[in-house]
C-alpha cells in the first residue's frame, strides 16, 4: 500500500471497471485498458498477464470491499435494522444503475474459466448475509426466518433484477417492491 | 396449421431452440440453422430473413405457450394452490435445467434490437402471475399480499437463479428455497 507499483495496480482497476461494466468481458482488450490507463503495453504487461486477470482482480477487491463492510457495523454493535436499511438502500442505488454492474461481464467471464472464481464470489456474497441475518436474529431485531431461504431471495431477486433491468425499462416500483420484499422478511412489525 | 409452409417454420423454431440455448444469440449464424435443419440456404430464407427473426418466432411461441397455460387452467376453474404447485414444479424443473434456458441469449438478442421485444416478453410474465395471483386472492385461496410485489420477486428470483446457475454450481436446496419462498408468500397456513 502506498508503494507507487501498489498505486499503478490500482488506477489499472479503477480504470478497467467501468470498462467491463459496459461491455463485459469478452470485448475489451489488454489494448483498451492501455488507452484508458495511458499505460505502455509493457508497463501493462508488467503488472497483469491479461485481461482475466485484471478481471480476477476487481472481483477480489470488491469482495473485500464488500465484506468489511457488514462486519465491521457488527463489530460496533449497530442495530441489525439499521445495518439493513443502509444494506438495502445500497442494492437500490445498484438496481437502478445496472450500466455500473459487472454482472455481464461477469457472466462471460465465467464463461472463460474452468476454476470457481464465481463460487468464491458467490459464497462470500452468501456468508455475508448469512452472518448478517443470524447476528439480527441473535439480537431479537430480526425474526426468526430460514436463513438459507431468506438468503437466497436476496441475492437472486437481486441478480435477476441487475440483469434483467439492463434489457427492459424497469420503474422504481420494481426495485422498491425487492427492498420492501427483504425488508417485511426480516423486520418484526412494531405491533 | 398443418400445412407444409407452417410445418418447415415450426421444423426450423425446434431445431433452432437448443443453439440458441448453448451458445446464446450472438454466435448462431443461419450457416448453423441451415445445418441444423438441413435447409438449403434459400430454404431458410424464404422462411425467415436472419437469426433475429427466428429468435423472435420462438419467444412468441414460448410466450403464447405459457400464458395459455395458466388461463386455461384458470378457465377451468382449478383451485389456485394446484395451478402454484404445478407452475413452481415446471419453475424448479427449469432451474435445475439451464442450460436449456434461453437467458442468456435473450439477454445478448436484446443488446442487438433498439425495439422493446424484451419488455413486451417481460409484460406477458408479469401478467401471467399478477392474473394467478389475484384469482387465488380472490377464491381466498391466496393470502392478501402485494402483488406487484410478489410477482416481481416471484420473476426476478427466477431470472437470476437461472442466469446464476449457468456459472456457479448451484444444489437442489437454492432451487427449492425459491420455490419453497414464493409458497410460503402465497400458501394460506391450515392453522
């Protein structure tokens, strides 16, 4: 961190990202992250053998990124509704801007692979939550639901709809109805 | 029906299905249907004009196929919760079977077309459900929910289950938490 090889590697991913989520994976070339990178071909090279693992590379990062997040809000003891409530208001910012999701590209790129980067992906997504829903539960701020089942919903309604809102216009209804959906799972109505 | 010109159209939409479910839109050439059918080149085309046209026949084919179903059985007067039992066990059934699932090749068609053919794709799917679920509500079958809501989360959790299976494995409990879920939603408890 802070190393200048350390920064280059980063503006090389902050430079990618929005490249495969407008054109996924397949289009885009070591040379078109050279042109968005002002990078050399060799001062590319350098740093990643090719595309996939610069791909391979964003994904990691925002699993990391991603899984901080809900752990260290536990750690401080946040209240499991408010913890959702920013988890959720989050997914909507992402359903609405699907022309900033990598599912595309990830979807080709799982394509190209024979390993699990996907299943890691996946898992950590899972975990995440699964820790998040049982830590409210333990907590009595969550009912007692099915997990698994619970999970599930979650990510897939989510999925399908940052897919399938890139091919239809999609309202506002249909990402609030996913939220609302999680939300009436999870949260004990004050009655 | 039953003429020779309707019987080749139908011959070519069978034949094309599964190309277009392996390998999704963009990669299927008329070279390949050509071969597929074992159509001469002019054969082919004086059915249809390219891939696009094709792929189009076969949505509005699935699309009058499955919005038949519900309302026949609707017509019928078959109680709700069976007509759910049956469309979930197709669901499952089709998860299970993704590589079957033209998903992928919906999504990429969809890239290639200004017109809207995916949201009139989408309308039928939304009606389909939203007509099954106020019939249950209204023979009291069916609890009293948000069918918007429902429906949305009944046809994204489906999309992206089957758009997710084709990259990561998935085990028979995801497929049945989705299903299991929407029951749950729906199905009035015998208490």
């Amino acid at each position: 961190m802070g190393n200048k090889k350390e920064q280059t590697r980063e503006m090389i991913l902050e430079a990618s990202y929005p490249l495969f989520a407008k054109d996924g994976f397949n289009k885009i070339t070591m040379k078109d992250i050279c042109e968005a990178t002002g990078l050399s071909r060799g001062g590319l090279y350098s740093h990643f053998s090719g595309t996939g693992e610069i791909f391979e590379a964003i994904l990691s990062k925002l699993n990391e990124k991603d899984e901080m997040d809900f752990q260290k809000e536990m750690d401080e003891k946040m209240p499991a509704p408010e913890i959702l409530e920013r988890a959720l208001r989050l997914m909507k910012y992402e359903m609405k801007h699907s022309e900033d999701s990598l599912s595309l590209a990830m979807y080709e790129y799982a394509g190209t692979v024979s390993g699990d980067v996907m299943g890691q992906f996946t898992e950590a997504g899972e975990k995440k939550w699964t820790d998040l829903i049982n830590y409210g539960i333990r907590r009595k701020e969550f009912k007692r639901v099915d997990v698994h089942e619970i999970v599930s919903i979650i990510l897939y309604a989510y999925q399908g709809v940052r897919m399938w809102s890139r091919i239809v216009s999609m309202t506002d209804s249909t990402f609030r109805a996913v939220t609302e959906h999680i939300k009436k799972q999870l949260l004990i109505e004050n009655s």
